[in-house]
C-alpha cells in the first residue's frame, strides 16, 4: 500500500517523514515476500531508525505547540515501537511475515489518519508565530 494525499496532515516535515517511511514498510514488504531475509532485516533495522526520528520530530512538535494530548500520543509511539522491537527479534530465528508487516502498516495508517491528524489540526488552529521553533 502506498501513501496517498489522504494521508497529509498539512505539515510539510511531517507529510514528507511518513512518504519515507511507507517507502521503508514497502522496501520492507518486498523483500519479505521474496524471502530475501537478509535484506529484510537490514530493512527492518532502517525502518526503526527512521521511525525513531520521525517520533522524535514529532514529540518535539507537541511540547513546542503545548498539545494537550501529547502524552497520550507518546504512548501510542511507543506501542509502536514495542511492537516493531518485537518483530525484530522473531526475525533472528524465523522469517519476517508479510502479514505482520501489514498489520503494523495498518497500525500506521490508523495513527497517521486519526492521531497526527488531530496534533496538525491543533497546530494549525495555533497564530503562525506559536508553531515557530523556540529560540
Ligand atoms: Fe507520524
Ligand atoms: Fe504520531
């Protein structure tokens, strides 16, 4: 499954962070079902480097903006991270399953479309100045 306009918040940064890692979950995706594990799971090790950046830019965004729902969001990010922690170490010792990969994909497109939407929103209901970085 590819990103799709449906799925932009309106936050360039952050519109620009989830294409990347569909790319990474589709790159994934391919090599799972090639049963190239090798690159699989070179792919997998990316996909929580990226993600672990993309959460931090966006945890940074929410204390920035003051979102009241931020520790809850936080809590969803590291769900997600669990369970992508977890799938890295089944893939030691067995094949990384295309239907996981899928589950965890529609995990994303859930958060994106109802949780990042609601933070952008907020943002976006922010006077321009606010959403500024901090100096
Ligand atoms: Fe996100
Ligand atoms: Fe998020």
């Amino acid at each position: 499954m590819k990103w799709s306009p449906e799925y932009a918040t309106g936050v360039p940064e952050i519109d620009e962070q989830h294409q990347s890692l569909f790319e990474w979950f589709d790159q994934l995706d391919h090599a799972a079902a090639d049963h190239r594990m090798m690159t699989a799971t070179y792919t997998l090790t990316r996909l929580m480097q990226y993600t672990r950046v993309h959460f931090a830019a966006e945890e940074a965004l929410m204390t920035r903006i003051a979102y009241p729902e931020r520790e809850a969001h936080r809590a969803e990010h590291e769900t997600f991270r669990l369970r992508l922690r977890e799938l890295q170490t089944a893939a030691m010792t067995q094949d990384i399953a295309v239907a996981t990969i899928s589950l965890l994909r529609d995990w994303l497109i859930k958060h994106i479309t109802i949780s990042d939407m609601k933070y952008a929103a907020f943002s976006k209901s922010l006077t321009p100045k606010a959403t500024k970085p901090a100096r």
